[in-house]
C-alpha cells in the first residue's frame, strides 16, 4: 500500500455542500481515508455550483472545527483549505472580494467547469488568474462532455496555462465504461498533473485514491506514478511542479490508437 498521500480535492466538510450530511459520516471518511494511505486532504466545498456558495471565511471556519475535531479523536488527518470553483462570469471580481481559497494557501486553485460545456470565457478566465498569480488547476476534465467528445481540447487550455486533475473513480470505472476508457487514454497522452478522490460520502462516493494509483502504476509504471503523487505534494509546498513530458513519436502513436478506439 502506498503511504503518505495528499488528496488535493475532497468534499469531507460536513454539513456544507454535497459531502457528508453529519459529523459521523465527516469522521467516517477521515477513517476510511487514513487507512487508504491518505494523511493530508485539502477540503473543496463547492462555490457557485447549484446552491452551494461556501465562501472562504465559511471554509476556514468549517476546517479549523474539523480538524479540533479530529485531534480529539486520534484521527492522523491533517485537512486543509481550499474550494472547487464553478468558472462563471462573477469569478475574477469574487476573488478580488476575497471570497475565494486557493488550495492550501497556495498559488494553486482549483476550477470546475459546469459539466455539459466549457465556458465561452475560460481562456480569458485562465488568463486573468495567472496575471493574478495564481495556476489554475481545472478538476475532473475527463468528466465535462465537451471535452469527452474532443479530448484533445485539453492540449489547448494547457497551452493557455491549465493543469488537470483526474478523480479517481474515473480511473476505477466507478463512473462507467466510457469516462474510464477516456480516462486511461488521457493518461496515456501524459495530460493529467494531478490524481484526486472527489470524495463526497465514505461509501456512496469513497476515496479510490489507492486503487487508481495501483491501475496506474501496472499500466504506466512506476515512475508516472511517483510524479503525479509528488505533484501532489508540490501544491501543499506551493511549489511548482515539473510536466510529465513524452516523445512526438509516441503522442502521434496514441492519437491514432485514440481515434481507432
């Protein structure tokens, strides 16, 4: 089992979004994460998705009580801030209004585009941010429909500064056939810097952090494996991570297998 995981995008606040309803099941998923490995989770209440809006002082508050809770319990999780942000029109002035968190302080921040589209504005959005100071970290693109119809989207809001984080689950088949085959293609492309869990519940959404290292380590290797966790790592450290790069050779190869599949 590997040890000393961060998890740099989990739902386990409770009482907040759509994560755990209780304490109980808060403290369940602390539990179930410790014993997969996990020793440091940066919490990601939603902001601007449906009716969710859980503002910076709100998180703060919300981890500072979690992780009192936690000590009291003997739980070795350490949970730390950070939002999962909707990209819409009112992003960049909430920001500059303090509304909202980077992750774990840090110059990283964690974007979600609605699930169907990309936002018509997203290139202006990530440019703004990185005038601002802050490296944009967009969550889940192997789930947006956009992009699952053209995967290689991706490429191109890299090119304007984007990283990408894969859930786990995507990789596990938890979300079906489809989001699993484009995930492991995505992989295989070398264009996801980071593996987060997503987790919302202990069990209805759970962490497979493990499981979607232990997949990638037997189809890639070990190597990308240890990148993508130091990566990880490296948000935490707020310092910068270095790109998994591949040959032309091989990103021709599995372009053409990707357009046979």
């Amino acid at each position: 089992m590997i040890s000393h995981l961060v998890d740099i995008h989990c739902h386990i606040l409770p009482g907040l979004d759509d994560g755990p309803a209780a304490h109980d099941e808060a403290v369940a998923m602390a539990e179930l994460a410790v014993r997969e490995g996990i020793d440091t989770i940066i919490a990601t209440p939603h902001y601007g998705k449906a009716d969710y809006w859980i503002d910076a002082s709100s998180a703060q508050a919300a981890v500072s009580s979690f992780n009192g809770l936690l000590q009291n319990r003997n739980i070795p999780l350490n949970v730390l801030t950070g939002q999962e942000i909707r990209l819409n029109a009112t992003l960049l002035d909430h920001l500059e209004d303090g509304k909202l968190l980077p992750l774990a302080t840090s110059a990283y921040i964690l974007i979600e585009f609605p699930s169907r589209l990309i936002p018509k504005n997203t290139i202006s959005v990530l440019h703004e941010l990185q005038v601002l100071g802050y490296t944009p970290v967009l969550a889940h693109p192997e789930r947006n429909m956009e992009i699952m119809r053209n995967p290689q989207i991706i490429r191109e809001l890299y090119e304007y500064g984007a990283l990408f984080q894969m859930t786990a689950g995507s990789i596990t088949g938890r979300f079906g056939n489809t989001i699993q085959r484009i995930s492991k293609q995505m992989l295989k492309e070398y264009d996801i810097h980071f593996i987060a869990s997503d987790a919302h519940h202990p069990t209805q959404r759970p962490f497979q952090l493990q499981a979607a290292y232990e997949i990638i380590n037997q189809q890639l290797g070990s190597d990308y494996t240890h990148h993508l966790q130091h990566n990880a790592q490296q948000v935490i450290n707020n310092q910068p991570i270095t790109p998994w790069e591949t040959t032309v050779a091989k990103r021709k190869k599995w372009k053409l297998r990707w357009w046979k599949e």
